[in-house]
C-alpha cells in the first residue's frame, strides 16, 4: 500500500519539480510555432494535390468508361 504524503511535503515536491523544468526563450517558442504552421501547410497542400489528382483520375476514367 502506498504511503500517504502531507499535503505540505507535497507542495514543496512539486515547487523542487518545477524548478528542474527548463523553459524555452521566447525565441525557441516562436521558431517552433512557425515551423509547425509551416508543416501544417505543407501538408495540407500535400494532401490536396493527392486528393486533387485521386478526383480528376476518377473523373477521366468515369467519363470513359460511362
């Protein structure tokens, strides 16, 4: 069974955690929100163009064969 921590041990495990956290400068946080809009993006015109060529594909061939 696990032992009970007091509610003050607690709270002074958790500010010892959080100190250990290191947090990014706001340059690192700016790079890697333009780097996942940039990623969205691409694949989100990757994604078309596939889906683009998938319909035109299936349009020639329906209107051959139909």
């Amino acid at each position: 069974m696990a032992t009970r921590t007091n509610p003050l041990q607690f709270v002074q495990q958790v500010r010892a955690e959080i100190a250990k956290v290191v947090w990014p400068t706001r340059r690192e946080v700016l790079l890697t929100t333009v780097m996942v809009f940039v990623m969205a993006s691409l694949t989100a015109v990757f994604f078309f163009l596939v889906d683009w060529v998938i319909r035109s594909g299936l349009q020639i061939l329906l209107t051959y064969v139909g």
